[in-house]
C-alpha cells in the first residue's frame, strides 16, 4: 500500500492532538546530511518530550499511513536519517528533547538512557561514577544514543569493547503499531524469548524506535599508555597486533592503522596540528592500552616495543610521556576526516575484512583502481577490527568534480574486492539510503529474504523509515 | 494448519533421498532429558553428515508438512530436545555427525565449528593455538555447539566474556524452508542489515537450524589466580565485586556466591570432595582473576582480600597456592549440581535479578517460601551476573515426592518475587517447552507480539521445534 504524504492536513491534525510547540515545520538541518551529497524533501517535523508522545504520534502515523523517519544527532553518513524526495513525505520524529539520563547504578555497571541523550553527555555521566561507557566515535559530541544504537556505531574502542550494540542491556522502543516495548532491562542473563534488543539495534529505525536504552558500563582502567609506531606495512601492522594481546591480552584498546597520505593531507590542510617527525612514515599504528590491577602500561609498551622492535615488525616509536602528548597523537588520528573533506574525496568506503585478508586486500585493490584512473589514496582506519576506511581522492590540481563520471566505477572495484575476500561493504556506518543497492548486490540472498519477511511481521504498513536499509516494493 | 507426524511412511520416502544410515529410530537417549522429568515421543532420528543434508532433510519436512526437533548434545534443562507427546510426532534431527573445526585463525582470533562439535573440543582447539574461547559450563564435556548457540548458554566466565552470543561472530544456518543462510563471517564489525545471528542464536531451534558457527576466540590471560572467601552475606558479595573490579578491571573472570547448603549436601553425598574448612561459612564467595601485561594475580588477590577485610566485607579467605588447589575450589562449585540432584529438589530456578536486587530478593524468598511449607534452600551461582541457581528441597527425611502439591506455588512464589524485581524467569537455560507459560505470565506483551510475528514470518508452517519457546496455536 502506497504510503500518504505528511502534509499539512496531516499535520494539523496531529498537531491537535499534541502539547503546543511538538510539531513544526523541518527548518533545513533536519534536511541535511553531514557529506552535502543529497538533501531530504521539506515537511514536518515532530519533536516529543516523552515516550507517551512518541507513542501517539507513531499511532496517528499508523492510522493514517504516513511515514516516519527517526531523527537522532543528524550524524550519520548513509543517509538513514533524511528522507528522499522520491518518496510522500515522512513525518520527521525527532528524539532530541528526550535527553534524560534516567538513572545510574554504579554498582551494577548500568546507565539508562533516552534515546535523545548526547553520546558526551552519557559518557561524562559514567565516568562522574568511575565507570567507563566505551563507545567512542569523531561526532560524540552532537550524535544521540538512539542513533547510535539504532545504527550499531563502531568507533575507536570496539577491538576491547565491542560495537554499541555490545554496550545495551535493554531497550525501550515503540512499534509500527504505537505499542510500546518495556523492555529496559538491568540484566546481564535473559534467556525468555527471541532477541529483540539486537534485532533492533542496528536496523536503522525500520523496525521499532528506540526511545531509551539500558546500557551497560565497564570498570575505567586505573591506567592509559598510548604510542605511536613506524610499522613496515599492514602485514607488520597485524603482527604487531597479535603481539601486542599476546603481551597485554584485552588491555588492548584502540588499534589504529594510518597511512602516509593522511598526514600529507593534514600538512596541506590543517597545518596546525603538530606531526611528530620530520618526514611522515608510510605506515603508523596509533596504540592504547588501558590497564588495571597496578600494572604500568608505560613499562608494558615499551617491552611490548622492544619484543617487536626485534621481530623488526617495528621500526620507530614514541610513547607518550604525558596526557597531552597522548591527546597530540590522537589528534592525529582523529582530524583525519576533517582533512578527508577539505581535499575532497571522490568516493569514500566504510569497509571491512577478516584481519588477515587487509595485506591482500590493500595490495590488489590500489593497482586495480589505478586502471580507472589515477589517484590518491587514505587508507586508514580500526586495523583491529579489519575495518578501514579507503577513500580516494583526486591528485594534486584536480577536484573530486572532475573525476564524477569514474565514482561508480570506483566503487564497485573497492566492494568487488571487498566481497571476494569475505568482507562487508558497510562495516560500521550501516546501510541507510545510501548502500541500499550495495545490500541487495553484496547480501546474502536467504538473509536478505529474512529481512524482508521481519521487515513486514513487524511493520506490514512499511511506516518506520521508509526506504532505508529495504527498498519500498 | 496442523502439523503431519514423522511417521514411518514419511520417514521410509525421505530414507530414500539420503544417505544409508542417516535415518533411524530414535533410541531412547535422544527421548529423555537430563532431569529425567519427561520423556518424548518415539519417532525418527536424522543425523546429517553435512549441511546440504540437513537442508535435504528440512525441504522434505517443509514439503510434508513435518515438525523438526534439532538435538544437539542432548544436555539442556528446558525440554527444548524433547518433542512431547502432545503433539504430532516431529523428526528429530541430530547434529552430531557434523563436528568438524573447520578452520582456525589464531592471528584473527576466529574459530570455525560445525554444529556438533563439542564445547570441550572447542576449547582444546583454541588452547592449542594459544587462545581462549570461554564459554565454560558443567556440561562442556558433552554439550554441543549448536545448541549451546541455540539456547544462549552462560556458565562461569560470562562476567568477563559474555553469553554465548557474545562469542559469535557469524553463523550458518537452514531455515524452515530448507534454503541455507551462508553467515559464516569472521568479520568484527559489519553493519550491513538486520543482524540475524542475535535472532538465531538464544531461539532455540525454532527460527532456523544452525549448522555451523564462526566463533571470537580470546586472548589467554597469562596468569590465573583463585580465591574462596567468605563473605558476610549477599550484600557483602557486591560490595565485595565492586571492589574487586575497581582493583583488578575487567581481569575479573568469574564470581561465584555459595550458600552453606550446598556445602552440606557435598558433605552429605559426596564426601570425597575436600571441604576447606571444619564447620562451612555461610556464605563463600569463590573469585578467579586472569591478568596479562605481567601482573601478578597472586599479589592483586591479596591487596583485594587486605582492602575487603578493611572494609568488613569479607572475615577469611584462602588464596589458592597451587593448581591443584584451584581445582579443588572449583570442585566445589562444579559439584553442586550433582549433589543437588542427590539430594532431589522440588523446584529448581534459574533466575536472575538486578544486581542490586540480589540481597532483597534472598532476604524475602525465602520467608515467602517457609509460608508454603518447611524446605531446605540452595542459592549458589553466577552472582557478578545477577545469576542465581535458587533451589528448594525437602527437609531431612522427606523426599520431594512429599511436596509434589506444593510445587506450583513454591514456583509462582519465586518467580513472581523474581518478576516484582525486573528479573528473569529464565536467565541462562531458555524457556524450552518447560516455561512456556512462565513466558507467557511474565514476558512483556510487546515483545511477546513481536515474537509471534517473526516466528510467523519466518517459519510459517510453524515445522521448527514446534511447541518450543512459543505455544503452537
């Protein structure tokens, strides 16, 4: 059935079934995303203060037809939260009042949280308890748990701790229908029925709305050593890894691979931030351990540096002597996207592979790209969990424009290759609108089948974002 | 539509398609159950040697109409292995034939099992190439994979590395209709649709069959330390566990909480265990820490026992000197089980509450109970989980034979006090087809909707595991 649009007969008469100032027109930031690529149809937007009210509206939207496309930090990068033109209009519901950190229990290791509530704001609460809420991303300052969690964010901490949907306990979420699952669990075993947490986490808003999440916390370790490392290539990169949690097991965690081309861009772009050396490396591996029990990371990198130094899998290194040298050396790692957008790419990739398939994988796809053309490359990214992000970028004097005609042809050599070695084409930042085509092309056929048929158990009517992750049949 | 029994008709036409030997009746052990409490149907077993089989075996069941038992190790407490009488009878399918490792990549930390590879097995594997895969239970020696997978399972080290499902990292798997989902990924991060795993693997047979799984292997801690401690109480166990986590991390692998009952029942039927003690405490706490980075747990365990003496939480504790020692320890934990079954109970529960509701949940049950009838209790378990194993037996010279009237209401009381506390009827061993109803009372409706409706959407003919989980309407 075909969806009706969120006009304004709609709207106004939803709006009488709301408190004043819930629904108004979508000012142009809900209509963006944060790349510029494309920009959603003007229309409404719904802004609740409580679960009731989210509950209503997707009850009224249920009634009537209408789409809704949850809004959450307006983050993302596939175009999950920014309806196409293409589609009636989608009533816009935005999570951004519902902010509340309902309770914390230091004790048991648990937050609860509104789907509204700032990933900063969560893990500032955590750590006001000596706790740890690991989730770690560039946008935690503007980006929401509901989309977090609705989009299974990665980030730089998920070799130690997982992806979100690693750190979430329960979830309190409304249905296509208007019903609301209580489901915030403070437990660490449930084994009664199917698992509708991590059926939700991850689906991008087309199954239910996540409006809080239980979350769970991690004991903060009582020590940080980071270093900054000359490796000789991804394969060292790889040894070095598996050397390093040999030495210091999960105390391993962050593992960052950058290449020479990032700190080339930030030279030419952000000349402000301080590079360590000279001339950059051609590999760097950016390292943090966390440690507990009285253990010293500084003596635990550096024996863990003189291990790999003598399997020559290292050849230089810094570990850093103080907060602000640590904070220098992720500055490094973290301003690397800003970079990326001030050169411009011409086609970015969130990709991932099995660890052991990166060496081939960066080895055969740069010469296959250079029979499209000729380019530059940033490969960098969370080496640990084989996910990087392999983005290409026009020479010096040419513009990400000029190269338009090539980017499909770009892409798909970057996600063939991918795909042939048991990869994912979209390892953290989801599907959205985006990657629809790249789902249906790269999925597993059964499982693409089972989507389907949950997609339509749970929302017949097709109201929950319509378009993302499933094309509207 | 009703189901067609796996009769010798159906089973003569479908022994035609497979392999010699595949089909035969089911001996008794694949009708029974660990408890002894109910026995199946007789009918058919099938025991594939490879996943095309089971996809041949499940089409035909599909086509005919024919409900599916898949049988693992036969080791689960819920019934979920054995097809009632009550229903047509169901083919049972067997996956121990299909225990091949199919592949290890100790630098990725991945390990590839065929559904019937036992967990033992698994974790020898892993231990050869240096890592560690932790799921650990009682019934390691004969449970197997799939089921394990099927059914969520927990055991000891779940507060360090998680249930079950936190060890998957992709799965194979034949759904209702005989189509194969190949899942295998060893991917860390891959956020390319709904996640299929976590909907499989904790619904117990009845949304697809797993046939194989790509399993997260661990670092090994490179030193282990085991502590028994007695605590005050409850209450004090927390304290105690907060404590040991601000002092040794997440290093804290397994925290047990022991009632004196359990020692009396070791004593009573199993006097070869060594008891460390003249005259039990009535609480112990049985702690075990595995650091890497080179700390010494020896040292950590004692600064823990020095600070929680301090603080009153614990009055004595013996530090094991010796593996032999810690194995002793760990004997009486691993024992419990087996003397509880001597002893006979008359209802076992497998609960678990808020970690914080740990201590109110046992100052009030137990005086709820006493109001149904006089009862010896064994609460011991998974407690830095809010796992409790929480079972009532008669008193000395009754049996349990004596109080079958009260065991409905000694079970309602439990679990309502569980469910008054936001806890869970079933925390590690699933519902089966023995809390069916229990599900039904307590689950949250929403969620109990949302189930039916992904049941539906992917097993139609309602053929996998039928009358598991949910009730077959």
């Amino acid at each position: 059935m075909p969806l009706s649009p969120a006009d304004d007969a709609f709207a106004d008469a939803l709006a009488a079934t709301l408190a004043p100032d819930t629904l108004r027109r979508a000012e142009p930031r809900y209509l963006e995303e944060p790349r510029g690529r494309w920009a959603g149809a003007a229309g409404w937007v719904a802004r609740p203060r409580n679960t009731d009210e989210v509950a209503g509206i997707v009850s009224a939207c249920a009634r009537g037809g209408v789409g809704i496309v949850p809004y959450g930090g307006g983050t993302g990068l596939v175009g999950g939260q920014v309806c196409g033109a293409d589609q009636p209009a989608s009533l816009i519901l935005s999570l951004e009042r519902m902010t509340a950190i309902r309770a914390i229990y230091p004790q048991e290791n648990v937050l609860i949280a509104e789907a509204g509530a700032i990933l900063a704001d969560v893990q500032a609460a955590a750590a006001g308890q000596n706790r740890l809420f690991p989730l770690s991303l560039a946008s935690e300052g503007s980006a929401r748990i509901g989309g977090l969690l609705a989009t299974n964010a990665g980030g730089v901490n998920v070799l130690r701790y997982g992806n979100a949907r690693d750190q979430v306990l329960g979830l309190e979420a409304v249905m296509a229908d208007g019903t609301v699952w209580h489901g915030l669990s403070r437990l660490r075993k449930d084994n009664t029925g199917y698992d509708l947490r991590h059926l939700l986490v991850g689906s991008e808003g087309t199954l239910g709305i996540i409006t809080a999440a239980s979350l769970k916390l991690s004991p903060r370790p009582t020590a940080t050593g980071t270093a900054l490392l000359t490796v000789t290539g991804p394969e060292a990169a790889l040894s070095f890894l598996a050397l390093a949690r040999d030495h210091l097991g999960e105390a391993v965690s962050a593992f960052e691979l950058m290449h020479r081309t990032g700190f080339d861009f930030l030279a030419e772009t952000l000349p402000e931030v301080r590079q360590p050396w000279a001339e950059p490396p051609n590999w760097v591996v950016l390292i943090e351990v966390g440690l507990s029990g009285g253990a010293d990371p500084q003596a635990g990198l550096e024996a863990l540096f003189a291990a790999a130094h003598a399997a020559g899998l290292v050849s230089d290194g810094l570990i850093a002597q103080s907060e602000q040298q640590a904070r220098d050396f992720w500055a490094l790692r973290e301003r690397i996207p800003e970079a990326n957008r001030r050169i411009g790419a011409v086609s970015s990739h969130d990709i991932s592979v099995p660890l052991g398939a990166i060496p081939d994988f960066i080895a055969t796809c740069g010469p296959a790209l250079a029979r499209i053309g000729t380019f530059r490359i940033n490969c960098f990214g969370h080496v640990g969990d084989g996910n990087l992000h392999y983005n290409v970028f026009p020479i010096p004097g040419e513009t990400r424009g000029d190269h338009d005609d090539k980017r499909a042809a770009i892409k798909a050599c970057v996600h063939d290759h991918v795909h042939a070695l048991g990869g994912s084409v979209s390892a953290e930042h989801g599907i959205g609108r985006l990657k629809v085509d790249d789902l249906e092309r790269y999925g597993d056929p059964v499982k693409l089948a089972a989507m389907r048929a949950i997609k339509n158990a749970l929302d017949p009517n097709g109201i929950l974002n319509p378009g993302a992750v499933l094309r509207r049949l």
